[in-house]
C-alpha cells in the first residue's frame, strides 16, 4: 500500500481509509503530525466500509488518542480501515499518515 494521508482542520472526522485486512503479518504504522492547537485521535474499524448497508462502528486506538503533539503508532491486529477524529481545534492542521507493511 502507498502512503496515505488525510488532513484535518477542523472538528470532524475523516473519511475511512481502507487497509488490506488479508495482509499476512498485518502491520501498520500510523503517524499524526499536529501543528497550531488541536486534539485528535485515530479511530478502527472492524467493519465493511465499503458496504452501503452497514454503518461501521469506530472504536479508538489504545494509544493515539487525545494526540496535540506530533505521535507515532502501529496496528498489529488486523482491521478494516482507520480514519482521524478532530475533537477539539483552535487553529492548525491535524494530518494522519498511513502506510501499511507489504505481504511477502
């Protein structure tokens, strides 16, 4: 998988980004880079977000929640996609980067 990135200003959350749930090990590295003042988490789902029938439920990342500082995370268990949660902003940008290992 290519970089992947989302960049947030605001309160709000992004759109899902999609990961490759049958990659074998699965491993992601995430990274939120914050400037200005704001708070943000990333979010996981175990859910299709590609299935208009289902509304995926988010449950957050055990240790990139409540990030105003630029932060490092991985995923070792396999999810469907992740996204970047804004929950408080004064000013800045909040950006998620995703990359996911190659299967080899």
């Amino acid at each position: 998988m290519r970089l992947q990135s989302v960049t947030l200003s605001s309160v709000t959350t992004s759109a899902p980004i999609p990961l490759d749930r049958s990659a074998n090990p699965f491993s992601v590295g995430l990274v939120i880079e914050v400037t200005g003042t704001n708070t943000s988490k990333v979010q996981m789902t175990l859910d299709d977000v590609f299935d208009p029938t289902v509304t995926p439920i988010w449950f957050d990342h055990s240790t990139l929640s409540a990030v105003s500082a630029t932060t490092s995370g991985n995923i070792a268990f396999n999810c469907t996609a992740v996204r970047l949660n804004v929950t408080a902003f004064t000013s800045g940008t909040a950006t998620l980067k995703v990359l996911q290992g190659k299967q080899g």
